[in-house]
C-alpha cells in the first residue's frame, strides 16, 4: 500500500478529469500532489488559460497539507480574512479557501491532493469530487476547528 | 535571573501543552521563543497538520515582539487593516492579530512568547493562558496604545 | 498550425520521457511549458525527489523564454554571473544556465520548452535532446550574442 | 509502521541530541522534519546562538526532501555553484549543502529528516550521525547522480 500517490494513480485521475472537461466543453487544468504538497502531476487541458496550472496547484497544495478539501477553509477565510491571508503565505504555495480542491485519503491516511481550475467554481468542485468518488478516495474530513465554536458564539 | 526562556523553562511549558493537548483530544502545535523572538522549542504533537507549527511560530513571535498577546492587536488591525497589513511582514516571521499567543513576562521582564495553533481559536487561546497562569508568568500587558485614542475619538 | 504545444504533443513528449527514464533507470521528473512558459504539462515519475519537477520546471521555462536551450545560457552565467544572477529572478520562475532543458521551435517559430531533472546532467540533457531529435523539433539557435563578443575580445 | 517520524521519535532523538550536545559541551539547536519537510521538534539548547534552530530546520528539510544526508550535495553545490545556488531557493525552507543533516529513512522509506546546528561543522555532522546510527535508521543513501558522472568525466 503507497503512502503518497504515484504516477499509476495520478494517471486515473487525470482520465476522469479530462474525460470532465472534455464533457463540459472548457479549457481546465489539473493538479496532483502528494501528502507533502509536492507536484506528481499537472495538465492543462487545450484552450486553459496559461494561469490555470498554478491556481490547480495552489488547490491541490492546500487539500493535501492541510489535510482537508479547500473549500472548507472557507469559514476560517471568511471569519477571520487577515489572519488568513497571514496563513496563506505560510506554505510553499499558496494555501487557498477556495472549491476546486480535494484532499485524497485512502483507507484513513493521507496520500496527496488534486486542484481543478478553469471552470466555474461549482464545476471545478464538481470535477474534483467526481475523481475522489469514482476512483474510491476517503471522504469523511473533520470541520475546520473554528467553524462549530463560532456556530456556538451565535447561539 | 534569567531574561530569557531557556530549555527548562520551554520544557515545563510543553508538559502542560501535551497535558491539554491530550486532554481536549486535538492535535496541536506549541512554539515557545525568546524575548527577542527566536525559536527555543516547538512540538508538533501527533495528528495536528503540517502547516500548525509555522501558525504556532507567528503567534509566539508575535507576542513575544510586541510584548503583548497576539490577540491584543486585533483592534489594531481592525482599525487599521491596511497598516496592520504592512507592520505584519515588517519581522522575521509574520505579526498576526489572532488569539492563541501569549507573552512570556516575569518580574516585569519580557522573557519570551508561546504560540498555540490546531485547535478552536477558544482552545488555542486558553491553552496559552493554561500555561501563563499555571507557570506564574505575569498577565498584566498594555492595550495597543490606539485602542484608547479611538475609544476618546468617540466620546 | 499551432504556435504552441499543447496536450497532444506534450503527451508525445511524456512517452518519450518516460520510455528513456525507465530506460536508464532514474527517478525523472519532465516539465512541458508553452512558448510564454507556462505549464502545459508535468510529471514526476515514480522515485523522483520531491523536488525534482521545480527544477524541470525552471528548465523548461529558461529554454521558452530565453529562445534557447538553458544550456546555451552558461557562457553568460560564467561570464557576468552577478548580472545573470539577478536576471535569473526576472520572470515567472528561475531562468537557469544548466544543461537539461530544450526550447521547442518548429518551422522556426518557438512554440514552448521542455525540462528534464532526477538524473546526471548528462542524462538531464541527453534526454531532453532524444525527445526534441524523435518529435523533428528544431535544432538551430543563436548563440548566447556576448559569446562571440567576448572571444572578439579576446582576439 | 509509521509513514512519518512522529513525536515519539523526535522525542527518542533529542534525548540523543542533548546528551551529545552536554558531552562536547556546545549550545546546538536540533530540528526534526517528516518525509514532506514538515517541522515536527525542534529544540534550542541553552547557549545555542539564536539563529541555530533555523539552521537546524534548513539541513533538516534539505535531507528530507533531497532524500540523502545534505552533505552529500557539496560536489553538487561545488560544481554548479550558480544553479545549486537557484535550486536551494525552490523549496519551502532553504536547500543546503552542508554537513548536520540526516535523512530519516526505516526499512526502505523515507520518514524525515534531521539537522544540528551550532558546533564545527564536524561535530554537527558526527551527531546527526549519531542519532541515526542509535536509533538503527537505514544509513544507505544514493550519491548525488552528478558525482559519477563528473568523475567519468575526469578520466
């Protein structure tokens, strides 16, 4: 059993998700990383924008490290943006709170992240979990730490 | 007298972080550093994520640099985003305005700061004021010296 | 005709890549950029060190925007390296003087660079050239212009 | 079998690290990272100048993720001064070629990395060895893929 992804599973990842963009119709690229953040694998499909790798890889990043999908940073992000964007730069790339991102956990451990960019934010999401279902990925992450004691702040 | 945390002193403090670590059940990281802001000690204790003990550094360097706890300056970065933005990257590591950080004063000499991140920002910061109040460390510090201006602004 | 390379060519260059490293036996990692230096595509093969696809990424990117292979940049690193060295922070990622990486020109017009890191320099650049020499991209680039400067100099 | 070092063994290094560090009685800094360059422990001892624990960190990351002790990229860092000078920068943490790191590999896998600062060079480096050679971590590494290949060349 691997302890990071390796090319073998970054390929699988990278057939559903051309296969994705391919079916939406737009120019998106692609990021893998392994559970240290380090690149595996990156594609920009025909017609992405040159900017596209970088962003993928900045969702890929942040899912791996902090071994939760991206998007939900988004309370951290929202709730307190100037410590965040402290936070952000913290990495070797850019820790983003952003859909598009999905940490990849195999039998409860941390083996790497994927980044979409190039599509709307849902779609881009909507890849990226696409490739985490089909190919049998963990899906269970714990909650931004902050986000249930802020909940109780309101009550 | 010592004006400076040492190892003995670092230690005594990381006893205490495992203990509430363990004890609330998330994983954290702790940094202690000296007055002067440099690392003495940093524990990443099982589980918490990789990029906590760079979260961890920023707010013991903090605390220790502005001879205040971190979260003391969120009125001043409140008030003044975009200064605050700029002072923040004015140190060797980031000046952040978010709990968890505590000053490290004894007798009324600055000796150092702690930094706590990986849990709630509530169990951050109280973790940090557990290890102040258990070791004896003094709590008295000033309020950022524009909290009053602007208090006075309103009157 | 395409001015830059895209999947489908990166594609060709990754089996190439790929055959030769499995060929030789090393870790390899390939970077594909287009001729502004963006990614196209990256792959670090299975037993490349983290590290390795930032190197080939700077590699790749030195041969697109600098019009010739990276190795062609050492007579002007060698000659003036204070002036080089800060030339090598001007872009978007490292413009490097070391062998490994090819400008990919066809029908004389510049259409991206490739990037080879993991092996000995010699197999960095042996590589690299197998790949532009297979696909019958173009082999014709002026010299670096100081070179023939400098050795008028010296006449 | 743990994939990563974590604080039971960092805790099983230092205990090594501070008593080498009071037997030649010099103040060195020591820092544990896991296979992705993470910081996991570091430690100060008192009179370790200030600096020392990021020294620490940089020969701790190098040897983690270069994936063999930093020393032994000196013939790299000797003979392609200006490039190593480039790629020492592409990482999260500065990559050195110096003695006082160790890569942390058990049973074939790459687990972390250690480093020390603070003494001569030769003490820094016989302690990081040490530390390995007690706590029975694999000590076979792959020599830099230039270092062969330069000597070839010199036949």
């Amino acid at each position: 059993m691997p302890k990071n992804v390796m090319q073998d599973d970054a390929e699988k990842i990278m057939v559903i998700a051309e296969r994705e963009a391919l079916r939406i119709g737009k120019g998106l690229s692609i990021a893998v990383v392994d559970s240290g953040g380090f690149i595996v694998s990156i594609r920009r499909f025909d017609g992405a924008r040159p900017i596209t790798p970088m962003i993928a890889i900045s969702k890929a990043y942040t899912s791996a490290v902090m071994q939760r999908p991206s998007g939900m940073l988004k309370p951290w992000s929202n709730s307190d943006p100037a410590f965040f964007g402290q936070v952000s730069t913290m990495g070797h790339f850019p820790i983003v709170a952003t859909g598009g991102g999905m940490t990849l956990k195999r039998d409860g451990e941390f083996v790497g992240g994927i980044g979409v960019s190039g599509g709307t934010p849902q779609e881009d999401q909507l890849l990226a979990e696409t490739v985490v279902a089909e190919l049998g990925y963990d899906t269970d992450f714990a909650e931004w730490a902050g986000a249930k004691a802020r909940a109780d702040d309101q009550d």
